[in-house]
C-alpha cells in the first residue's frame, strides 16, 4: 500500500491547524469555568462586566438555578456562547475586578492592624497618622481609643473599637477613580 506523498503533507499541514480534540476539550471545559465565575460574581460587579445581551440572559438565568443537571446544561449552554464570541474582554473585566476585590481585602487588612496597634498603645502609629491626616478629629480618635482600651479590659462588646475600625476606614478612604 503506497501512500500519496502529497496527501500525507496535505493532512500533517491540516493537523498542524486544528486542534486536537483533547485541546477543544480543555477549551470548552476552561470557556464553562469562565461562565460559572460570572453566574458566582456578586450582582454589583456583574454588572461592570460587559458581554452581549443572550449571554447575560443566560448568566441571570443560570444564577436562579439550583445545583442540578439543568444547571450543567446551562453552564454548557454558556460555554458555547463564549465560544461563538471573544473571550478576552470578558477575561480582562473579571481579572480587573478581581484586582479591586484583592485590593479592597489588603486595605482591609491594613485598616484592621492600625485598629489594633492603636488600641494596644502604639502611640507612634497614631502620632504618623495624625501627622499623615492633620485634618482628622484628634479629640474623637483618642477618645475611641480610650474606650476601646476600656471595653478590650472590661471584656465588654467591642463597639467602641468597632467605631474606631469605622472612622479609620472614613478617615483612610482610598482614592475613587472617576467612571470612564
């Protein structure tokens, strides 16, 4: 059985092309992951997403249904929506809110540990942030210091230090970007 030399170029050239259907596989599977991080995301940041109004529709739909097999469907469903579009945009839209969800926890964080030093008596914390803030209320922070200090040696409810968390957090808001 002799084989046509030109055929056998023709079909490594074409299998150079496609992929293989393990590729596809992977693909469709990683499209379906993409789709269900959109019917997980909070409604606020959905809506700062931009995708097409059939792929919202089936978004919001799937975002009503139970954990069942209808729900696979329609996760499938919107993997072959994205396949049909750019993936990309809708990509780089979820990695920007997922950059301001990771930046909201570190300021978070930050504001929790200035909450803490301040009310274990790290005076040169709070002399750096008055110093950073001159037109914070002195009188107001050290007295919810003082009774945050009072109700952690009490035992009592923390809602002095909850205040203080609250007007650090006021005090300390970080910088809004105009919307585009």
């Amino acid at each position: 059985m002799s084989m046509d030399p030109e055929k056998s170029a023709d079909d490594g050239q074409r299998g150079e092309q496609r992929p293989s259907k393990s590729q596809r596989k992977r693909e469709a599977l990683a499209l379906q992951d993409l789709g269900e991080r959109l019917a997980t995301l909070p409604a606020g940041e959905l809506a700062r997403v931009p995708m097409p109004a059939e792929l919202a529709e089936a978004v919001a739909e799937v975002r009503t249904m139970g954990h069942d097999s209808g729900r696979r469907r329609q996760l499938r469903y919107i993997g072959k929506l994205l396949r049909t579009l750019d993936a990309e945009p809708l990509q780089a839209a979820l990695a920007a809110v997922d950059g301001e969800r990771s930046q909201a926890a570190a300021h978070h964080r930050m504001l929790e540990s200035l909450c803490e030093a301040l009310l274990s008596g790290d005076e040169v914390q709070l002399g750096a942030l008055l110093d950073e803030h001159p037109h914070a209320d002195r009188q107001h922070l050290r007295q919810l210091i003082r009774n945050g200090r009072r109700e952690q040696q009490a035992g009592q409810a923390p809602r002095s230090r909850r205040e203080l968390f609250r007007y650090l957090r006021t005090l300390l808001a970080p910088e809004q970007d105009p919307p585009a």
